[in-house]
C-alpha cells in the first residue's frame, strides 16, 4: 500500500494537491503533518474533500506536529512511519516576503532538513517532491536555469535567501543518493478559471491599489524599467497540475522544475492588463525604488493607505528570466502549459472584488 507522507495542509497549493495525488492511486492514504493551531482548519479541509470527493473518505489522516522539532513534533510514532511511507510531499514552507531571518531559517531550513532527514530513513521511499521556488535565483542577471542554483547571487529578502539555503540542503541530499524531485513555482496567483486564492499578493497589491482608486483617474507608480523587467506569475491550477503530473512520473526522477511563464509579460503590459481589468484610467508615474520604499518606510500611514508592502517593489524590477525547458518538455505530453496573465486577469480581479476582506498573511 501506497502510504504518503504530506506537509503544507491545508494549504494553498496543499489543499488543491493532496487529492490529486491520491486520486492516481486508490489504494494510497496520506499522512498531513499539521501544526496544532491549524488542526481545527485541516479537519475541515478534509471534511471538504471527502464530501467533494467520495472516494477519498477514510484515505487523509492528521497528526499533530511541526517541522520545526527534529522529529516533526511526532515522538515515538516516527519510527512506524519510516517503515510505511512510500513518498514524502514537502509543501510546508514560511511564504513571506518580510519573514526574518531568524524564522525563515528555522521553518524553511532547518525544517526542510527535518523532512529530508525523515525521508532518508524511510525504508521504503520511492522520492521526496519538494516544494521550493523559482526565486532561489535571488536578483540573478539574465537567464536562470533549471538546473543552477549557487551562482553568487543575492537576494530580495530572507525569504528568498532561506528558501535558497533550503533547496542547497535537498540538493546535497540528492547528491548522496536520496531520490528526489524539486518544483519551483513562480509567485503563485489564483485558479485561471474561478481567480480564487487563499491570500492576497504579488500582482494582487496593484489590483487593490487600482480598485480602491476612482475610475476616471487613478494613480500607479511605476518603478525600474517596465518594459524590460518581467514579473513571473502563475495560476494556481497550473501549478498543481504541474506537480500532479510530473511527481508521477518516473523521469521526473531527480530533476529540478520551473513552474513558470515560459514568456511572461513585461511589467509595462501587466499593468496595462490590470487596469484594463479593473475598468480604470491611470496615470503612471515613474519614481526610483529606493525613494518609494523609503517614503514608505518612513510614513506608516501611507503604507497603510497604499497598503503595498515596501519589499514587494522589488519584483517589479526582477532582473532574471527563469528557463523552462525541462518542465515544458514533460508536460507538453499531457498538455499542461502555464497560461499568460492577461488570459486570466479579469478573474482574479473579480475575485478580490467579490472577496475584498481577504488579507495577505501568511500561514506560519
């Protein structure tokens, strides 16, 4: 039997997951590891999934835990577990651009090498699927490919730099023989169908800025150069069938993947795309980064008012481009490919209209 062990429930990306993978299978369960102030919202997530999907009733299990603890806060049942779980799901992560250092480093690193160092044990593991991202790049100049990761770069934020630090500890492992398969999403938007999303980011902070401004005329900074800079995003419906696909199939086996917009826009016509969708006029007003994210900084009110965290400008002047060439080659056979922003934007507008007491925090 088929016995997956499964962080990052429920999740984001874990949610809309975990029922895919399970679904190749009818004979697989899974384990969530779920930390105790979640619990009451996973229990939930799984009453859903088995309403929405008979099939997998009695099939997801929680267990209290944290990836933080050496052994994944489980005791004395880890030991059971390494002789069962066939394949570990390492979703669980701190997404936050301002995380400190000090957190990034004990949830996305150290608990990223709690998790492989259950995986290691595990007797009858067939392969780790680790969740990491596209911007382990850091501020890297020019083309990243999928299978770069230490070139010298430097980085955004702790978040970045951490979840960087993470993918070097799964590499080394897969270096020393543990089989293993890392996706790297970019920054991950709503479901290209339905825009709906768990929490607002990314490209959602200028949606809001527009929506909150009138329509005749509203204001949008503009940082960097647009027309060269590419922010890369994708749907969330993407990036699962992405990972629903590729981590069953065996040459997916030790290879690294860009989940990313093979061509993304430049920043320029993303934001002609958002506010053509939000139904504005606006007038862009070109200002240096270090100026806004200082006045911002330095006026808690105007942030509040503009409500775009200061970190996020950074994206908007992204000087890498990520290489897609291994997973458009193994998707291509099942005909997933990542859709272009202006194809979906006017449903994640609709979202945030229909939904505007969402926030932007993170599950930590």
């Amino acid at each position: 039997m088929t016995t997956i062990f499964f962080t990052g429930f429920p999740g984001f990306l874990g949610r809309e997951l975990l029922p895919r993978v399970l679904g190749r299978d009818h004979d697989a369960r899974a384990l969530c590891l779920v930390q105790d102030k979640f619990f009451g919202l996973a229990e939930s997530a799984v009453a859903a999934l088995e309403r929405d999907h008979p099939a997998l009733a009695g099939r997801i299990s929680l267990a209290t835990g944290d990836i933080v603890a050496p052994d994944l806060g489980l005791g004395a049942r880890l030991d059971t577990l390494r002789d069962e779980v066939t394949s570990v799901y390492h979703l669980a992560a701190v997404y936050d651009l301002a995380v400190t250092r000090d957190l990034g480093m004990r949830v996305n690193v150290d608990g990223t090498q709690h998790v492989v160092d259950f995986a290691r044990r595990c007797a009858r593991l067939e392969r780790l699927h680790y969740v990491s991202t596209c911007y382990v790049s850091g501020r890297y100049p020019g083309r990243f490919y999928e299978r770069d990761l230490e070139l010298g770069q430097t980085f955004n934020n702790f978040y970045e730099e951490t979840k960087h630090l993470a993918e070097v500890r799964v590499r080394a492992a897969m270096a020393g023989g543990l089989p293993a398969t890392i996706y790297r999403p970019a920054v991950v938007v709503g479901d290209q169908s339905t825009g709906a999303t768990q929490k607002y980011d990314g490209p959602y902070f200028l949606i809001r800025w527009l929506l909150r401004q009138p329509a005749a005329l509203a204001v949008v900074p503009v940082v960097g150069h647009p027309k060269k800079a590419k922010l890369n995003v994708a749907p969330r419906d993407f990036i699962v069938d992405a990972i629903a696909h590729l981590s069953g199939v065996e040459a997916s086996a030790g290879k690294t993947y860009h989940l990313a917009d093979p061509r993304p826009l430049p920043v320029s016509e993303m934001i002609d795309a958002c506010v053509e969708a939000t139904g504005r006029r606006a007038l862009r007003i070109p200002v240096p980064s270090k100026l806004l994210v200082g006045v911002l900084e330095a006026f808690p009110a105007l942030r509040d008012l503009v409500q775009i965290p200061p970190e996020t400008f950074a994206y908007f002047e992204q000087p890498t481009e990520y290489d897609t060439t291994e997973s458009e080659a193994d998707l291509s056979s099942a005909g997933i490919a990542c859709p272009h922003f202006d194809a979906y934007v006017d449903r994640l507008v609709a979202f945030v209209r229909a939904h505007p007491e969402f926030g932007s925090q993170a599950m930590v």
